[in-house]
C-alpha cells in the first residue's frame, strides 16, 4: 500500500495549487481527481467563461467602431471557431498544469475517492500524531496517509420542474458546450454566472431575458452596483424581470414546442411567471446558484456540515483535526482564488505542525477577498459594502469618482463607470471598495492590498498615479473623501 503525508481529494484550483504548495515544501502529497485537472474554474468555469467574454466584448467594439471613425466594420459571428478557440485556451492550460505534476513528480490518480477510513478507531486512546487514513476507490485500497484535504468543489444546482437535459434546459456546464448560438435565451437567475452569460449572448446577438427571483441582481454586491448593472443590462438590450420567479404547478407543465425558425427545427420552450407573464426561447439556463459536491456518507468518521458544506474553523479543519477541507465545498466564498489562498494556508499550516514551528499564522479574512464579475461593464469588489459598513460602524464616508471624469477612460470611450470608496469615519480605515467599469476586474487588487494591510486614507497622500490611466479612478475617489 501506498504511504503519503498528505493525500488531496480533487485537482481544482484550490487541489492542485495545494499539492504544488506542498511539493515545494518537502512534504509528500497524492493528489486524486476524478475528471480533469483544473477542476470546473479550468474545464467549465472561468478560464472558458472569460474566453466567450473577450469575444463578446471585442464584437460589441467593432459594431460601435463607426463611434471611433472607423466605418464598415460589421463582421458574422462564426460561433464556430469561437467554441473551438475556447477549447484550445481550456486545453493548454490544462496541459500546462499535467505538465507541472509530471515535472515535480506528484502523483495524481484519475479514480473517485470512495470512502475515507480512520486507521485508530479510538482518537482518545492514541496520540493524534499516530492516526492515520485510508483511502479508498470502489473497494480498492488507493493509499494511507497523515493528513486529508478535501477539494471536491460544486457543481449547478437544478429545480425539481426544470431538470437540465444538456440541449434544452442547460446548466451553465451545459452552455458552455453548445456550438451554435440560439436565436434567444432565458437565463433563470440574476447572479453572477447568470449575469455574466446574458452579456456574453446579448453581445453575440442573441434576445436574452432574466428571471431573478429576489429584487436586485448580483444580490451579494453594493446595492448602488446592483441597479447601474440593471440599467446597463436594460440598454444592452436585455429583459429583465426582478422579484419574479418560474411557476411550476402540476396544471402548468413545461411546454416544448418545435418549429422553424430559418436553419433547423428547434425547440421552443414556454415558462410562466409569477407576474403572470409568459415566456418563450430556445435555450432556458438554470442559474440558480451552486451546490456541494461531497458524499458525506464516504467518510468512516463524523464531520459537520451546514446545508451540504463542511464546515470548518479558522485552519480550514474540519471536526477531525487531520482532515481539511478547501474551497467550493466549505461554502465560504466560492471563488476559485479563495480556494487557492485557503490551500496554500493549509501547506502553510501542515508545514509548521511537521516542523513544530510556533504558529504565528492569522487566520484568513473572508471579507477582504475580492471578487470579480465580468459583466459589461465589470464588476468588481473588495471589502464591505455600504450596506453592511452602516449596519458595523457609527459612522462612515463614502468616496466616488465617475468614469465620465477620467481622461482614459472618455479617451477610451468607457465612460459608463465610477468607483466607490467607503472609509470607517472613526479611524480613517478603508474598509470597502467597489468598482463598476471598464477593468474593473484588473484594478481591483489595488483595493485588495489596501484593504488588506488596512491602509488610512491619509496613507495615500504621498502616493503618485501615473496619469493618463483608469486607475486614477480608485485615487480619486480616496482622496474625494479628504476634500468634503
């Protein structure tokens, strides 16, 4: 039997960076994932998402270039070689991280953990440095090992009504995968795969229409974002219905309906809503958020969980000290970089128990991580938002700054934007930053790094941006508080 320190139970974002981490320590690791190495961030997640979004976006340029002065610039979307330019990016990259376990020599088994079994029955009648785990696929023994890192992620949650088919009714796996655009989509739920999809297709030319049950979309941002992201979308050209949801009754069935509509026959699917409208597409996308991807019934000792996710305390462990678990399934923020920084803190935290170091590790801020949404235009955020700032502290200041005003950004013709910058009165702290514009996503770490080493306001009045950039943006709106 196979003999690890640490064995990690799937090779997403937060598996594979931990594995590496670990590597690099001197600390042997096992990495098993079942399906392919970068995990759905890699295969069915960011890295393809963000590929149809530098299409959408460099389409929706060249159809408004007669702005810039450059005429005649209408061109067919070849969906096409759009599908297959994803693939090949999604393919490389994956190439790249199989090439690096082979190169450090990590061992990743392509089988699906089974059951996981506790070697010491009793954890009081041995010192916890002497339990161990075995690890099993169907009833074969994979290895045993110190410690366990659980990575197994989440995959689309689906209603009961509207079960996904993979042609009709699609997860945002699903759509990913499709290679011809629909003539119309209905994407059921206003969050940030949903959002993020009706700017790529509405950008392509497809007629898109929102179903979002609660009163904003993107509900977790600055309520201020939330409604600039709805009247961009209105623009845009996209339909959107807030507070409203699907109705499922047993008297109203899900209809679908064939008919041509100029290339093939194709499918038309028909939903009610709750504000007594209806509605019809050819594709309908069921966004309604994420679920964990454990089987709790695996592990051959008790661990806590909350709706599904693990739950964990501030060391990512789980109620068996040995056993950890990152990412998706905790259910903390589920971003691909939280996965990869709680990771990394565990290889950290393996390290010190290893070596007996003192441990000096703060635990991480969920709060301070930022988060990104590559809507048109993107969003982008880092700290509390004004909502939760006025519910936490007697007073604050809330700076902005528009786009409108920002010499790059009207040189750019990017001027639907501002940023937004909100400072605890008390102690001159920024706590919050959020922006909606144009890379919004790139100039968020800069808010990360202030928010993070608690930067003042004051802190920033030495410091020099280069002008003419986008950037200045995040400054001014700082230094806008100071000036009332």
């Amino acid at each position: 039997m196979e003999q690890y320190k640490v064995a990690i139970i799937g090779g997403g974002p937060g598996g594979y960076e931990t594995a590496f981490k670990l590597n690099q320590l001197g600390i042997s690791v096992v990495c098993f994932e079942k399906e392919r190495l970068g995990g759905v961030c890699l295969n069915k997640g960011c890295i393809p998402t963000k590929a149809l979004v530098k299409v959408a976006d460099l389409y929706s340029e060249m159809r408004t270039a007669s702005e810039f002065g450059l005429e005649n610039c209408e061109f067919p979307v070849n969906y096409e070689k759009v599908y297959e330019r994803k693939n090949q990016v999604v393919e490389k990259l994956f190439s790249g991280i199989e090439f690096l376990f082979k190169k450090k020599n990590i061992p990743c088994i392509k089988k699906q953990i089974t059951k996981i079994e506790r070697v010491a029955a009793e954890l009081a009648s041995v010192p916890k440095k002497h339990i161990k785990y075995i690890l099993y696929s169907a009833d074969e023994i994979c290895c045993e090992v110190e410690y366990v890192i659980i990575a197994t992620g989440s995959e689309p949650k689906e209603l009961p009504f509207l079960a996904f088919d993979g042609e009709n009714i699609l997860s945002s796996d699903n759509i990913l995968n499709i290679q011809e655009l629909p003539k119309s989509l209905t994407i059921i739920g206003g969050g940030v795969i949903g959002c993020e999809f009706a700017c790529i297709f509405s950008q392509l030319g497809v007629d898109v229409t929102i179903v979002e049950f609660l009163p904003d979309l993107v509900p977790t941002e600055d309520e201020e974002i939330s409604k600039k992201l709805l009247m961009a979308m209105k623009k845009m050209g996209i339909k959107v219905f807030t507070n409203t949801s699907v109705v499922a009754t047993a008297s109203l069935p899900l209809n679908i309906s064939t008919e041509n509509n100029g290339r093939d026959a194709v499918a038309t699917i028909d939903l009610s809503l709750s504000n007594g409208k209806s509605i019809s597409a050819e594709k309908v996308l069921v966004s309604i958020g994420r679920k964990p991807v454990f089987n709790i019934e695996t592990i051959g000792f008790e661990l806590n969980t909350n709706h599904g996710y693990i739950e964990i305390n501030d060391f990512c462990q789980t109620k068996e000290e040995k056993v950890f678990a990152i990412g998706d399934v905790t259910g903390k923020l589920m971003l691909a970089h939280t996965a990869s920084k709680q990771g990394m803190f565990v290889a950290d935290f393996l390290n010190h128990l290893e070596n007996n170091k003192s441990m000096t590790m703060r635990p991480l801020d969920y709060e301070s991580i930022p988060a990104c949404i590559f809507t048109n235009p993107e969003i982008a955020s880092c700290g509390l938002t004004e909502k939760q700032a006025r519910e936490r502290f007697a007073a604050i200041e809330i700076g902005k700054f528009p786009y409108m005003a920002n010499g790059k950004a009207l040189a750019s013709g990017a001027t639907n934007g501002f940023v937004k910058t909100i400072v605890n009165s008390e102690t001159d702290e920024i706590i919050g930053i959020h922006i909606f514009g144009h890379l919004a996503t790139e100039l968020i770490a800069q808010a990360s790094i202030l928010i993070n080493s608690k930067s003042k306001v004051s802190d920033l009045k030495n410091i020099v941006y280069a002008h003419p950039t986008i950037s200045e943006c995040v400054l001014e709106s700082i230094i806008s508080i100071n000036q009332k």
